[in-house]
DNA sequence: GAAGGGCCTTTGAG
DNA sequence: ACTCAAAGGCCCT
C-alpha cells in the first residue's frame, strides 16, 4: 500500500542499521529524559548537536544541527550502542521467562551511551519522583541555563556543565522546582566544577573503582550510582534497583521482599554477568507498564 | 554493624 | 480535602 511521504528535507539521510533498535521504547524507558516526540520524529541533543530522529524501514532518517553528517552517524551510533550485539544477548536471555516475554514485547530497547555529567545530574534528581517530574525539571534546568541549539526552526538545548550549575547553586535549582534535589545537583556540580571528580576518568576504572567514586557525592546512593555507571560508564554489569525492579526481583524471582540492595546485585551480577544491565531495564521497563496498564483497567 | 523509622520537595491520581 | 506514590538517600536510634 501505497502513502503520501513528504519529500525530506534535503539535509535529511538515511542511516541504515544492522541492529534492532525501538526508538520509542529506547528513548522514553527511564534512563534518558529530555526526548520528545513530535509527529513520527524523535527531537534530543547529543553532544554539541541536536537531532531529530525517525524510525523507518532498515535504519533512521536523521537530521542533525551537525554540518558533517558523518560525525552525526558515528556519534548516534556511540549514543545508541550500536556497538552492543544485541541479539547475542537476547539469545542469553531467552531462557527465563520474564524476560523473554520483555524481550518479545520491546525488542529494539538498548542502553543509551550517555554523556556522564548529565547522566549523574539527571539521576540524582529522580529520588522519589516520577518520570514525568523528572522530564519536566532537566528541562527546566536546560532551558534556563543551557546553551540553545537549532534545528529545523526547533530549539532545542544543551545540557548546562558542572560550572554553569555551580553557579546556579541550591537557591536557583529549587527555583525551578527541583526541590531537595536541588542540593544534591547544586553540590555535585560544585565537585565535578572544581575537579575533585573525573567522571570520564571513570569510564576506564572498575565498576567498583567507579562505584566507589561516585558513593563519595552527597545524594549518590546504590541505586543512583548503578544508574550513572550504566548508563554513562561503560558499566554493562551495572544493575540498578529502584521500587520497580524490585517487585520484578519479588514475584517474579522468589527474592524476599525486603532484600538487601547489594545482595540482589550481586545475584544479579552472577547470574546473568555483563548482561546484567540490559536485563535490569528490560525488567524495569516491563514492570513499570504491566503496573500501568494494569491500573488503566 | 545491622535494622528500623522519620524526614525530605513536588506533583498528579484517586 | 486527604492520602498515596513516584527509577532513594540520609541521619538518627
């Protein structure tokens, strides 16, 4: 059948793609929050660019406030994972039952390669919030402080660094409605402004190396870190547990209700190895929507 | 050291 | 108008 495409812009390209990806699923699962969709395209920043993104047959139509669309593809292609055989892994899954149903029901959700400063100032406001909150706030935080970026008559903005948040300080975050949150971004912006903390450095140390690194920050607990270290560090074995993955851990895995963080990590982590991290958000991910379509009902 | 409890911001749903 | 919950963490017993 037949219908009616509009020509694409002339800077559109095509990007093929010889791995699964679910935009959708990949872009609005909780670990990146400043996504919108419009229509069929996807609008976010990456690095220095914007990016407007939209699935179809094979690949992505991209455009990009980029002038070289070469470094755009090579740097979606770090943002996306591309580099992750994700079918490998969904092979090492299929075994269990929950998470071959997820697998089944998501297929195409990877882990984003995030830019780690954000990632951590993002993470350390989602304590007792929701995701709506959380989406609403980063993007407070960008609009006011963010350098803006352009594309196809959209702005869009950059994430604000450690300096400009430093300056902002507990006062101007809570501002914005960022509440107790406020202090911990404000002081995390400070350590990473004054360089007592590497984050990039973290990329190459151990995940407990790393982990340890990132316990020091006021508002960084286990959950958040393992966030942080998944999402941003290179960490594929990092496996966060938040309330959702928890009550998968419960009715799904037989773990008592009231287990300790680090003793539902390290099953983790020995059962299911560097795999732990996608098994973590394709658990959370199907947890969380069961529970709401289950309360839609 | 482990375990339990109170507290912290804001927002939307019921 | 009230209570509950939301990708938790901290501090005090």
């Amino acid at each position: 059948m037949d219908v009616a495409v509009p020509p694409l812009s002339p800077d559109t390209i095509f990007m093929p793609l010889d791995q699964p990806l679910e935009l959708k699923s990949t872009l609005e699962s909780g670990q990146a929050f400043r996504w919108q969709q419009d229509g069929e395209w996807w609008w976010g920043v990456v690095g220095r660019h914007a990016y407007a993104l939209r699935q179809v047959d094979g690949g992505l139509d991209v455009r990009s406030s980029s002038r070289s669309m070469s470094a755009a593809v090579t740097e979606l292609h770090d943002f996306l994972r591309l580099d992750d055989d994700l079918d490998a892994v969904y092979q090492r899954l299929a075994v269990d039952q929950p998470l071959a149903k997820a697998v089944e029901r998501y297929r195409g959700m990877r882990i984003l390669r995030q830019e780690p400063w954000e990632c951590l100032a993002s993470f350390l406001c989602t304590p007792t919030s929701n995701i709506s909150r959380i989406s609403a706030n980063l993007k407070s935080v960008a609009e006011t402080y963010g350098e803006t970026l352009t594309l196809d008559g959209h702005r869009l903005y950059r994430f604000p660094g450690a300096s400009r948040l430093a300056e902002a300080g507990e006062k101007g975050l809570r501002g914005l409605g960022l509440g107790f949150h406020g202090k911990f971004l404000a002081q995390a912006a400070k350590v990473v402004a004054d360089g007592q903390l590497d984050l990039m450095a973290l990329r190459s140390a151990s995940y407990q190396e790393a982990k340890t690194a990132l316990l020091e920050l006021p508002g960084v607990g286990d959950k958040v870190a393992d966030c942080v270290l998944l999402f941003s560090l290179e960490k594929l074995d990092g496996f966060p547990v938040d309330r959702w993955v928890r009550r998968a851990l419960v009715d799904w895995y037989g773990h008592p209700e009231k287990a300790k963080y680090r003793d539902l990590l390290e099953w983790a982590q020995t059962k299911w190895g560097s795999d732990a991290g996608y098994v973590q958000q394709y658990l959370f991910h199907h947890r969380r929507l069961q529970d709401a379509s289950d309360r839609a009902d």
